[in-house]
C-alpha cells in the first residue's frame, strides 16, 4: 500500500460515511433485454440550449428528435409533486400511437390525424418514448431523466 | 464472478447472465453515484442517473465496442447525463452539497463519522476544486480505473491526469495536517 493509495480508501471510507449509495438503487439495476426499436436523433433539447429568441418558458422542457424524414416534438412539463406531462407532435401524421415507458411502468397513446399525442402526469425519472406508425418500424427517443 | 474482467462480463451479459450483470452493477454502482454526486444532483436525481444509465446500458450492451473500456463508458454515459438534468432543474435552487463547510460548528456530514481523522478528511475534501473532487473521488473507489477512463470521465487531457492527480492528492494530505496543527 502507497500513502497515496491509504487516503484514498480513507476517502473512500468516508464518503461511503457520508454519502452512501441508497441500497434500493442495486435492486433498481435489473438487465433488460434490448429491444428492436430504431434510435431517433437528438436535434435539441432546451435543456441544454434554448433556441435563440426564447427564454426558458415557465419549467417546460422542449426536445425535437429525427429519423428519416420523421420529426417528433416534445414538450415536457414537471407538475411539482404529480409528475410529467407529455405533449407531442409526430409530423408527418400517419396515425399510429406513442407508446411512453418508465422503468416500473408504461402508456400507450394514440396519434390523432394531425400526428398530435399526450401523456399526461407520468412519473418523474427515466422516460422513454417510442413512436409506432403502420408499415414502418418503432422508433425511440432511447432514455433520458427528466 | 469478481475475477473476471470487465470484457468478460459483458460478453456473459450479451447472453443475458443474470450473474454477469449483477457483478457490473456491484462493482460500478458507487462510481456512477459518485459521478451523479459530483455534478452536484441531489439525492433523487443521482438515483434517476444511476437507473437512466442501467437501463441504456442494457440497451447498448450489444453495441459497445471495446467492452474493456466498460468503467469508461458507464462513467461518461452518467455525467452527461448527469450534467443534462443539472439543468433540467437549472430553475431549482441548487443543492451545495460539496460547498466549504461550515467551520464553527458541525454539518449534518460531520455527525455520522466515527473518528476525528475522519472528519477532518471531510473538511479538507470540501476545500478542494471541483475537478480535484471530481477526480478523487472516482480514484478512491476505483483503484483499478485507468487514467484514460478517468481522464474521459472528467473531460481532463489523459496526459495531465497524472500529475493533476497527484497534486489534487498533495494539497488534500497537506490540509488534513493543516487542521491537525489548527
């Protein structure tokens, strides 16, 4: 053992001390097998920059992910202490559903004729949303924290 | 299952074993709370980043290229994340978990340790950057973590982690004694 290597396992003592790992969060970790969903790209996402001439409107969140000639929006609103609101657009509109998952849990909603979806109050935490249209194959956002 | 590497348990996990996956989890689970911490989340958020990056995980098991890099990738995939949902909750009053502490009096932090050395070590650590923080904290619980994983990790040149490492190491040995002679 180094001298460097004795502090930091009494680092490592300490913050095990302080802050520990939750230990529900070992049990939360369980494998999933991968799907055959076809991964949308992330084109923006306020959070990590909001489009020049808007500022962050209230606690909404707004992403927009392609694939092909496919474009779905998101607008995300937090409810303090209820959950998340989901609202969508798919363009274009070809009817079909979204279906939204979290990792105990998930919902399917239908796309109107215009290509319109919401989802409302689902929990806070790991979200993932997968678009299902007729003939064509799922696509999904992949998973993110909101 | 702890002698394997970590390229082998990813190959066992692409066949869904359930053992496999499991000792990936026990041996990554601090550092990924460690890496969600040290962005600055609070509790609920952290867990949330664990969980994100279990679950991505298992997606893109099939799809990580160089399964010996697993720590690397694990660690980058939850600070990003981390990082995006800092500002996520940008509008929220932001949580100093890591902030100096008090000197006066006790933290709620300094009630749980058992020994003095410890809590002294606690107050150093708090002195210390950012990215000293940052990068102590993942060598502490990851003795085995190549600088290019932590150096990826942390988003500091591979060829300065070294000596970043060691002078983040020097400064926090010398404020330990510094509050011995206090």
């Amino acid at each position: 053992m180094t001298p460097d290597r004795d502090l930091l396992d009494d680092l490592a003592a300490v913050l095990d001390q302080v802050d520990p790992v939750p230990p529900h969060l070992a049990e939360a970790a369980a494998f999933r097998p991968p799907t055959a969903f076809v991964p949308l790209e992330w084109t923006t996402d306020s959070a990590v920059a909001v489009p020049a001439g808007k500022r962050g409107a209230g606690g909404s969140r707004t992403l927009r992910f392609t694939a092909g000639t496919t474009t779905v929006d998101l607008r995300l609103d937090t409810v303090d202490g209820l959950g998340v609101r989901a609202l969508g657009l798919v363009h274009p509109p070809r009817g079909g559903s979204v279906l939204v998952s979290w990792p105990s849990g998930d919902h399917v909603a239908d796309l109107d004729h215009i290509g319109w979806f919401r989802a409302d109050l689902v929990p806070p935490g790991p979200l993932r949303f997968v678009v299902r249209q007729p003939g064509l194959p799922d696509l999904t956002t992949g998973w993110f924290v909101q | 299952m702890e002698e394997l590497t970590n390229a082998e348990l990813v190959v066992r996990a692409r066949l869904h074993d359930q053992a496999a996956w499991r000792e990936i989890v026990r041996r990554h689970l601090p550092l990924l709370w460690s890496a969600a911490r040290t962005a600055g989340l609070r509790e609920a958020d952290a867990a949330d980043v664990c969980q994100y990056t279990w679950l991505t995980l298992s997606e893109s098991l099939h799809r990580i290229r160089e399964p010996a890099k697993l720590s690397g990738w694990l660690i980058t995939t939850a600070r990003n994340e981390a990082l995006r949902v800092r500002k996520v909750r940008g509008r929220e009053l932001p949580v100093d978990l890591w902030g100096p502490p008090e000197v006066d009096y006790p933290g709620p932090e300094e009630l749980v340790l058992d020994s003095e050395r410890a809590v002294r070590l606690w107050r150093a650590f708090g002195t210390l950057t950012d990215q000293c923080r940052e990068i102590l904290r993942l060598v502490a619980y990851a003795p085995g973590l190549s600088y290019q994983d932590v150096a990826g990790a942390v988003g500091v040149p591979v060829g300065n982690l070294g000596s970043t490492r060691s002078r983040c190491l020097a400064v926090l040995r010398r404020r330990v004694e510094a509050e011995v002679s206090v």
